[in-house]
C-alpha cells in the first residue's frame, strides 16, 4: 500500500514545462511570423533568448522570470482590446496562455546555445578587427597555397634582365636602357636598382596618372564644347611632386581638401574647380545660370565623395 501511495504521490507532482518541448512550439506557431527572424515588429524578436529578455521598443520586458504579471508577452496574450491583444488574428488558447504562464512562474528556463537563430553581432566585423600576420609569412606563401590548390605550378624565378625590365616599367612606365641593363649587370645589387628607381622624377610622373584617374583629371573640359583648362596643370604637377617627395598619404588627402586654408591652393585647384563649367558652356537665361552652378556643386560633391569615401 505505500508503494501505490508512493507512485501516486510521484504521478501527481507536476512535470515542469520544458522551453524546447512546450513553449518554442507555440512561439513557433503564433509568434516568430511577426517576431522572428525575417520581422521584428515594434522591435520584438522571440526566437532569441537576449532579444525576448529585452523586450521591444514600446514596452517593458516581454518575459520577466518568475513575473508572468510584470511580463508583457502575457499582458498581450490576455488583453481584451482589440489594438493590444497578440497575434491580432489566430489568439491562443486559454492552455496555451496558462501553459506559457506557467513556464515563466517557473523561472522562464530557456537553455542556452539553443536559440533559433543567432544575433550577428555588428561589432564583429572583420572591418574592426586589428589586423594580424597570418601564421606563415609571405605571399609567396598564400599564392603556393592557391597554385597547390587548382595542381598548378609557380613560374621559374625571372632573370636578371626580365627582373630589371618588369620593375623598371613598374615604377616608370619605361624600359630600361641598354646602358642600365648594363650598369645593373656589373652591379648585380637590386636594392640599389630599386632606390634609383623610386629617386627619379619619372616615378612620380608614372605613379601620379593612377591618382589623377581617380580624381578624374583632364586637361580639357570634355562634353561638346571640350575647351581647355588652362590653369589645371599646377595640380598635375602638384600630384606628381607628392609622388615624388613621398608625401605621408594623411596631409595628401588634407592638402587637396583643404589646400587653400593650410597654405598648398594648388592641392585644390582641381577637385574644387574642374567641373565648373565656362561661360560658352552654359546658357544666358538665369533658370540655365542657377542649373549650371546646381550641377557643378553637385559634381563637386561627387567627385570628392567617390575619391576619398569610395
């Protein structure tokens, strides 16, 4: 007899309710269409633990543990009015609320690790990450690793003459000389090779073509009229000095923002002045005149905005 009375006892605690078993079920069925991962209506997403604690952005916490009567996913559920009640279509039963109620009484147990999706944390981003040395040096290394990859193999070592020619059309856009190929042959030092190189005035005219194409330079104004612009060759050959006296990239940028207030206007010259368009180019009537200096601020605007944020 106290065994059977045993067994009864044992049958008549109540199981507690299981968040994986009870509760994401009926969330799943009423809730995560508005309240999931493709919608978070008045910012409330419940298939989070962290994001159904917060609550949304109108209201207290949704889920407040051992509370159900300070928790506001209740109130919802329970309201009589038509505006507040949750889901507006579809209301749950009345053993669905008490089951949901009773959960949170219990302390609202929601394991983690076992959320239905996953929040990306936007700090993150590779973007924000200090920048570290892959664990094997060189990219010669990765370049072996994708070569390896598709059963491909790395090019023999260049010779001395190729050597020369590439790094001489790489810094100046011309060939070498037969006299430098010489001089590099006695030599046989590429360092010294390499100083020569970054030294001349032909590397700056070389490396300042691949910046004056991003700011879009030209030496006429194009369009059908393509008259000359007189005056902007002292930002070409300002370019081309940066270049070459190894300006650090910061006060290259300063310089042609604000050249005209830090004492460098021919930094400026361009990017403020080279889409205004002249005289010939623009119509008499005012509507015209205020249209031509609309389109040159905006090219302005523009073209400063693609050069230095992308």
């Amino acid at each position: 007899m106290t065994l059977i009375f045993s067994v009864f006892l044992l049958t008549a605690v109540a199981v507690p309710v299981d968040f994986v078993r009870d509760v994401r079920p009926v969330l799943e069925r009423h809730c995560y269409e508005c309240h999931g991962a493709k919608k978070q209506k008045s910012g409330l997403r419940l298939d989070i633990k962290s994001e159904a604690l917060r609550g949304g952005d109108n209201h207290g916490p949704d889920i407040v543990p051992s509370r159900p009567g300070e928790s506001a996913l209740i109130r919802f559920l329970r309201s009589e009015d038509e505006d507040e009640v949750m889901p507006p279509k579809g209301r749950l039963s009345d053993a669905e609320i008490a089951l949901l109620t009773r959960w949170i009484e219990e302390g609202a147990r929601w394991p983690d690790g076992i959320d239905a999706a996953r929040v990306e944390d936007k700090r993150d981003h590779w973007s924000f990450k200090p920048v570290r040395r892959p664990d094997v040096g060189g990219i010669d290394v990765l370049i072996h690793a994708k070569l390896a990859e598709r059963g491909m193999q790395r090019s023999p070592p260049a010779d001395r003459v190729t050597w020369l020619r590439r790094i001489t059309l790489d810094l100046t856009g011309l060939p070498p000389t037969p006299e430098e190929v010489e001089a590099f042959l006695r030599d046989r030092d590429p360092a010294a090779v390499v100083d020569r190189l970054l030294a001349s005035p032909r590397y700056g005219e070389r490396w300042a073509q691949h910046w004056l194409d991003v700011v879009r330079y030209a030496d006429t104004h194009g369009f059908e009229v393509n008259t000359e612009r007189p005056n902007a060759w002292p930002y070409r050959d300002y370019v081309i000095r940066a270049f070459n006296e190894d300006v650090p990239y910061d006060r290259f940028i300063r310089e042609q923002i604000a050249g005209d207030a830090v004492g460098q206007d021919a930094a400026t010259g361009f990017l403020v002045t080279a889409s205004v368009l002249l005289p010939g180019q623009i119509g008499k009537d005012e509507p015209s005149k205020r249209l031509a200096r609309q389109d040159s601020i905006d090219e302005i605007v523009v073209n400063i905005g693609q050069t230095f944020l992308g």
